[in-house]
C-alpha cells in the first residue's frame, strides 16, 4: 500500500471509553445493555475458569478491567494499538493472533468483531487464544449506525454468530438479545442531524421545531414508565450477548 493509498483515518483517531458507568452520546444505549450483560455474565465465568489470566480482546482503554481485577484475576489486554495509559500487554490484530504457550480460560471480547476485517480469521484467532474447555465472552452489534468509519465492516445475527462458532471449534453456551425496541427508537433518533438546508427563516423554523421533537421523543422513548406494565415484543434489538465454549 502506498502513502497515497492509505486510509486518511487511522484507529487511534477514535476515543475509547476509559468506563461504561457514565454512558453518553448516541451509544448510551448500547453501553448501558451491554455494560449490564457483562456485569451479570463475567463473575460467573470467572469463578468457573479457575486461576487462570483473562484476555480482554479489542480492550481500548479497558473498561472492564476493574471488575475482572476485583474478581482476583490477572487481567491481559490485547489490541491493535497501545492506549493512552499504556497498558495493552498484546500488540496484535485479532485474525494474527499468535498461539499462547497456554490458552486462555477465559476471553472477553466485546463490540470489537464488526470491526476486524475477516470475520473468519477472527474466529479462528479466537480459538487460538481460548485453552481448550475455555469460554469466550462476546458482544457484538446487531442495529448501530455506522461508526469509525471505515472501519465498520458487519453486523451480526445471534445465528450468523453461532454458524461462526461451529465452523471454528466453539459452541454456544448462552445467548440474549440485549436492548429494548425503545433502546433502538432512541439510538435512531438521537443518530439523526437535522440541519437547514437554505438560510430563509422557515428553513431554520423547521429545523428547531423537528430538533424539539426528536429530543422530546427521545426522552419518553428513554423512560421506562412508557413500557412499564406492557411487554414490548420485537426482533430488533441493539446488540448479541454470547457466551462460547471453545471444543
């Protein structure tokens, strides 16, 4: 690849989350529902994988490594780049992954493979890293914008995810849907940027009037008084929630 070839936008130019207790932007959605997922999954995985080190994969700044540390875990960080609080113990792209003099019991991979560009070399570095025996922890989106660009290559189905798995030495142990359709309306909305496209006066009428009633339904969309007392069924959902047993 020459200079001229290269993408002007590197993956360093992104800010990751240092936590995933303050969510805010158009993703707090998705933060809140897969930040909560984690936190009722991880413990028990923890406790199941013995003494063993957890590899935290596409960690960025490591929001999760305060509770794996709290669970008395050795906590490895991998990614493609060095953080700001450099702390990433493994330089490497998922797909090139090395073979570990041992596997690890435990992986954490979370809102990292629609970003890797070939989802089966992904799966087979996976494997690689996961001692036989071994659980992968995983989330990934189902219905996000587009984001970090361009490097946002795929969303997956619980069933794309579990075809993945088979054809690379894991099974599924679990699965969820995480995110309410209320989740998504709010995600949607709040992605929107309405801008004038004139400068007359009723262009930018238009423009305030339509911003104040997307912030407004964003908000009742957020409350949880809207869908209290009711169930709400969909097949749209925010993101996949799985947990891999490596074979």
């Amino acid at each position: 690849m020459t200079v001229s070839e290269a993408p002007a936008v590197t993956l360093s130019s992104y800010p990751h989350r240092t936590d995933y207790e303050h969510p805010s932007g158009r993703d707090c959605w998705t933060v809140r529902a897969v930040n909560a997922w984690v936190r009722e999954t991880l413990p028990a995985c923890i406790a199941a994988a013995g003494s063993g080190a957890v590899l935290d994969v596409g960690c960025g700044e490591q929001p999760f490594r305060p509770l794996v540390e709290s669970s008395r875990r050795r906590y490895v960080g991998m990614d493609v780049e060095q953080n700001q609080a450099r702390t990433v113990d493994i330089l490497s792209t998922l797909e090139a992954a090395p073979s570990p003099a041992e596997g690890y019991p435990l992986i954490l991979c979370t809102e990292v493979l629609e970003h890797v560009a070939d989802i089966g070399a992904a799966f087979a570095g996976l494997r690689r890293l996961a001692a036989s025996g071994g659980a992968v922890v995983v989330t990934v989106p189902f219905v996000f914008p587009l984001h970090m660009e361009p490097y946002d290559f795929r969303r997956l189905t619980l069933h794309g995810i579990a075809r993945l798995a088979a054809d690379h030495g894991f099974r599924v142990e679990s699965s969820a849907r995480l995110g309410r359709l209320t989740d998504v309306l709010a995600m949607l909305i709040a992605d929107a940027s309405v801008l004038p496209a004139s400068r007359s006066l009723f262009a930018k009428a238009k423009v305030v009037l339509l911003r104040g009633a997307a912030a407004l339904l964003v908000r009742v969309l957020d409350s949880r008084a809207l869908s209290a007392r009711v169930a709400i069924n969909s097949n749209t959902y925010l993101s996949n929630g799985v947990v891999l047993r490596a074979q």
